[in-house]
C-alpha cells in the first residue's frame, strides 16, 4: 500500500518538475505562433486559435537570421577543432612526457582559471585592431584556442589511462607523433568527446567578447543578433518590435541546440559531469 | 575530485618510452605543447598581464596612456556606481548561490532514484541550459511582463496582484535571479548527479542495516560524502554569479536606474561605451581580487571538509 502511494507521488512530483521546467520554453513557443493580437491578453491560451507563422516570416526579411546562425555555427566548430588539435597535444605533453618547466608551465596555465576574461577583453581588443582583424571571424575563433579546461581535462584523461600500448607501439620503432595519432588519440574518444561538447556550447553561447569585437552583420554572431536587435528592450529603444517576433526570434536560437541536445543527450551529460568531478 | 594537479607518475614510462632520455634533452615534448602555448601566450596570459598593466594607467582610447599609480583605486572608492554595481552583485550571489545549490541538490536526489522516468526528468532539467544566455534573457523578459507576462497571470490565479518585475527597482534583480536559476539549475543537477554516483552502494546498505532512516541516511553518508562535489558546485556558482552579465545585458542593462547594475556591466560599459580602458581594468582588477578571495576560502574549507570526513 505505501509502495503505491509513494510511487503515485513520485510520479505526481516529476509532472510538477516537468511542467514547471518546461513552461517557459512552451510559452516562447506558443508566443511565437500566435497573432499579435492573441499574445496581448491576459488570457492563457496554450494553442493559439490561429496559427501564424508570420513573425518567422518577418524576422527572416528583416534581420540576417541565416547569416548569424552561419557565424556562430561556424565559428563555434572551427574553434572546437583548433581546441581539440591543441588541447589534446599540450594534455599528452603534460601527462605522459617529461621536460623541463613542466611543473611550473601547468601551473602558469592553471592558475589563468581564476583570472576573469573582463581583465583580458580591453588588451585583446587592442591587439585585434592593431592586426586589423577585430570585426573578422579570426577574432572569434583564435581567442577560443587558449582555454584552459580542455587542456586540464585531456591531461587528467591520459594520466588515467595505462601506457603499454604506447610503449608497445615505440619498442616497434613508431615515432612520438606516430604513437600520438594511431594509438593514444584514438583510446582518448571518450575524453575528446567532452572537449568537443564543452568547447562547442560555450562558443555557441559566448556573449561577452563577440559582443565587443563584431560590428557587421557578415561576422556577428547569433546571441549577439539576438540581444541587439530582437530582444524586447531594444524593441522598445527601436520602438516598432513585436513580442511575437522576439519569440519567433528567440524560438529560432533555441530549436537547434536543444535538437541537437535531444539527440546526443548521453554525451552532453557524460561531458559535463567529467568537467566536474573527473576534472 | 583533483582540482590541484596530482604529481605526474608517468615519468618513468616516458623515460623507458625514449621520449624523454636522461642524457641529451628531447624537443619532442616541446613540438607537443608549443601549438597551444604560442595562443596561450598570445591570448590568454600576455592579455591578462596587459589589463593588469593598463589598470594604473589614465587610458582612454585615445590619446597616450600615462602611468597614474592608484589613482584608478582612489577614484573607485569615490564611485557611487561602483558601490552600486558592487552591492548589487553581492545580492545577486547571495540569493543565486544558495537557491542553485539547495535546489539542484534536491533535483539530483529526486532523479537519483531508480524510477521509471527519470531520464526523461534529467534531459528535460538540463535542457534550459542548452539554450543561449541571451536567448533565455529574452524569453524571461517576456515571461516577466508586469501586464501580460506568464508568470504574472498564473500569480493573478492565485490571488497575488500584478508584480512590476523588471519595471521596478525592487523587484528588477528578482527577475534575473529567477532567470539565472532556470537556466543553471540544470547544469549542477548534472554535477551533483555524478558526485551521487561515486558513492559506493555498500555504504547506503551498511547504514541501512544500522537502522538508518532517510534522513539520517542523507546527513551522514550522502552529505560529507558529496561533500566534495558540493564544494565544487559551490565554487563553480561563486565565480560566475559574479560574473553574472548577459542576462542582465538583454533585460534590464543594469537598469531601472542601477538595480541590476552589476561589476561586469560597469566593467563592459565604462570600458566599451566611454572608452575608459584604464579605469574599466581596474574594476576588472577588482574583480579578480575577489574571485581570488573565493578561491582561497574555497580551497581552505576543502582541504577541512575532507578532514572533517576522515
């Protein structure tokens, strides 16, 4: 009998989480579908009576929606390559190999976790213009390439996993390089997967910097898109946007990566719990 | 949980691999780790020695930058905005912090257990932090509207008269605080999950035999246990609840008035919009002075926590 009931009310508790988790998202969604004149009511209508998909339309035509989604869809993955190539190196360096300065070296890096980027953003701003690249996709991407998570994580990774193999492959004569490529970087998958996952969603989300150092519609960034031009605050500075469009807008940023998570959920959780604990 | 590097026992291995022979020192290791260090050098410290450089100085944008000693910091203490942003995001620590912690605590506990469902519980908790911080600044600002806003109505259902939300200076940081936990709760629920999953089953089974109850079984197996984990997330909400700026960005730019004014906000606006580079860096210095602060009472009550567990 109380097995019953605490089963009822675990299920009673999930719908509540559930639903309470998930609203927000679903109302962003309904808004956006609705006609303007079904959004300005205080009555709560989860499916609009009518069926719009004009803000979609309007936001297209208006704003570079295809354009900012090709930047930061870009940018992201060309700076979660450059960060595995990087990070996955430097990691092996520091776990497997010895060589002078090793200590302190890890140590220097380590210690830039605590250093905040608002110390970094006004001299980095300055070096981007004085090599004329602020307002390009090299100020995006470059920046990403000196994170120091991944390389903490891909140190701990290869600390953790045996080296025969490694030693194997070497008494049959392959290089350091060749050992590298054909033998570690495959067994570090796993590891390089959270990298990827990490890398990707915080680029994708970057806001701070991208928002200092793009101008033009051909370079800026989704979230940056998003925050100048369709958010309701600069709605009302403009004074002519929708909160249908802003919805439609916001729907627009959040459909693929939340498609994306739904499919590779196992991962996106794997890799944030080894940021966590196993790192 | 190693945050502190564990000393490298690999090193006999290399020296018997030939990467590193006692005689004549190898460049390989170098070939290895210079690719990242020339864009660490370039990008991360050189920048960050910079903007500590650039914090004594009266730079401006234009004009030469003169070295001006403390005068930045004897001019911060005379800011009332400063004292603004700064007591502002105090508040939003306190509050954030604490909500983050108690409740993504109780999410992972509650999706911790071996119920039907659970999965699609921990995807559908975790999903908001999926979407971009600005994405879900503007979704709230909409959610929060005083007239027509979701949340407004639903609270009219239950007899609570219309809230001013983001429209008034009492209520502003409320808003982006229920915004922050929505969007982060997610993640440390993740964190906690997996701290919750290195505990060893045998110690629940052994205090169950003792005659533990729920209760006692969660204050003295899973709380010092998770202790650990619990100091992590605690440090991981510190720093960026101090950090706390694109929600704040996109809905309210620090206003109305300064109310949700925050550092970052200062920082970005006093550097980017009046083109103080000299004095927005050393706010910015600030800043790090207190995220180091953090990271040291954080270490400190670590290393006694793991003590008070043994």
């Amino acid at each position: 009998m109380s097995r019953t009931i605490s089963r009822a009310a675990w299920y009673v508790l999930l719908v509540v989480v559930v639903a309470l988790v998930l609203a927000p998202a679903l109302w962003m969604l309904s808004t956006s579908i609705k006609p303007e004149r079904e959004i300005i009511t205080t009555q709560i209508r989860w499916i609009p009576q009518n069926f719009t998909v004009e803000h979609f339309q309007a936001i297209v035509q208006n704003y570079p929606m295809m354009q900012w989604l090709f930047n930061s869809l870009f940018t992201a993955t060309a700076a979660t390559l450059l960060v595995l190539v990087l990070d996955s190196m430097a990691g092996y360096a520091f776990a497997r190999m010895e060589f002078r300065g090793r200590g302190l070296l890890f140590m220097i890096v380590l210690s830039m976790l605590f250093v905040p980027i608002q110390i970094t953003v006004v001299p980095l701003f300055i070096l981007f213009s004085r090599l004329g690249l602020t307002d390009t996709y090299w100020a995006l991407i470059l920046p990403v390439g000196a994170n120091v998570t991944g390389v903490f994580l891909m140190r701990q990774f290869f600390l953790s996993i045996p080296g025969e193999l490694e030693e194997a492959a070497r008494v049959d004569g392959a290089s350091a390089f060749r050992v590298f490529w054909s033998v570690v970087l495959p067994l570090a998958r796993p590891a390089l997967t959270a990298v990827a996952i990490i890398t990707f969603l915080s680029t994708w989300n970057s806001f701070f910097w991208p928002l200092i150092v793009t101008r033009s519609d051909s370079v800026r960034t989704l979230p940056v898109g998003i925050a100048q031009f369709l958010s309701l605050r600069a709605g009302m500075v403009q004074g002519q946007m929708s909160i249908g469009q802003s919805m439609a807008g916001a729907v627009f940023a959040a459909l693929p990566p939340i498609v994306i998570f739904v499919i590779l959920q196992r991962y996106f959780i794997e890799g944030i719990s080894r940021t966590g604990i196993k790192g | 949980m190693r945050i502190l590097p564990r000393t490298a026992e690999s090193g006999s291995y290399a020296a018997l691999a030939g990467l590193a022979p006692k005689r004549r020192p190898s460049l390989t290791p170098y070939y290895f780790i210079l690719p990242y260090l020339v864009f660490f050098v370039l990008f991360r410290l050189g920048p960050s020695l910079a903007g500590l450089g650039i914090a004594f100085t009266n730079w401006q944008a234009v004009g030469t930058p003169r070295f001006v000693g403390f005068a930045n910091f004897e001019a911060m203490a005379r800011d009332p905005r400063l004292g603004d942003a700064f007591q502002n995001t105090v508040f939003f620590a306190l509050l954030t912090v604490p909500t983050l912690i108690v409740l993504s605590l109780a999410l992972a506990l509650f999706l911790n257990q071996p119920r039907r469902g659970r999965a699609v519980g921990r995807v559908v908790v975790f999903m908001p932090y999926v979407i971009m911080s600005t994405v879900v600044g503007v979704l709230w600002t909409w959610i929060l509207d005083k007239d027509f806003g979701l949340l407004n109505v639903y609270l009219n259902f239950f007899g609570i008269a219309n809230v001013p939300w983001l429209v008034s200076e009492s209520t502003a940081m409320y808003g982006i605080i229920l915004t922050t936990v929505w969007w982060t709760v997610g993640y440390n629920m993740v964190l906690f999950l997996a701290g919750l999953q290195d505990i060893p089953h045998e110690l629940y089974e052994a205090a169950r035999i003792d005659g533990a109850r729920a209760w006692g079984v969660f204050r003295f197996v899973t709380l010092p246990l998770l202790a650990p984990t619990t100091f992590l997330v605690l440090m991981l909400t510190i720093i960026n609840s101090f950090q706390v700026f694109d929600q704040v960005y996109v809905m309210t730019s620090g206003g109305p008035g300064t109310a949700t004014l925050t550092l970052v906000q200062y920082i970005y606006t006093t550097s980017f919009q009046f083109q103080k580079f000299g004095y927005g860096s050393a706010v910015a210095l600030i800043l790090f002075g207190i995220l180091v602060i953090v990271a040291f009472f954080q270490i400190r009550g670590y290393r006694r926590g793991l003590k008070g567990v043994e």
